[in-house]
C-alpha cells in the first residue's frame, strides 16, 4: 500500500513538473501567440522547495536554468525513497 501511494506521489510530481516546465517555456518564449510572461516560471517555484530559495545568490543568467531543474532534485529524492521504502516492504522490515 505505502508502495503504491509513493508511486503515485512521484508519478504526480512529475506530472506537475512537466505541465510547469511546459508554461514556462511558452510564457518566457511567448509560443503559440502567447504574449511573453515575466511570471511564468512561478509555477515551478513550489515545486522545487527548498532548492529555489537558494538561488538568489546565483548570477542572473544561471537563474533560470537553476530554477528549471530545482524540481528534478525532488523528484530524484522521492524516488530514492520510493525505491528504499518498496525494498524494506520486500524484506519484510516494514
């Protein structure tokens, strides 16, 4: 059960983090008409706590490709521990 609730977790995470990387690329490039959006990586912000609060130290032009993969360490984390939780249920160590 814990298994599948951690899949799940991850699977919309990652999910999220498509649909926000999606806007932001069509807000900043102003695709599909759009008119060009200061605000459109404000999505990935929350997705990547507590990584994003550490980039203001960073150089402006570092800024935004940090903020894109700020997200990817959280998904990385919880598939770390997706992983370990699913090999102590298989071991029986609950």
């Amino acid at each position: 059960m814990a298994v599948t609730i951690c899949r799940m977790v991850v699977i919309g995470i990652t999910a999220l983090y498509l649909f926000a990387l999606a806007y932001f690329v069509i807000g900043t490039y102003g695709l599909f008409g759009q008119a060009p959006n200061p605000l459109a990586g404000v999505f990935l912000l929350p997705l990547g706590l507590p990584w994003s609060l550490l980039l203001t130290g960073l150089p402006e032009t570092v800024r935004p490709w940090a903020l894109v993969a700020a997200p990817l360490l959280n998904i990385a984390f919880f598939t770390v521990m997706c992983r370990r939780t699913a090999a102590r249920v298989r071991a029986g160590k609950n």
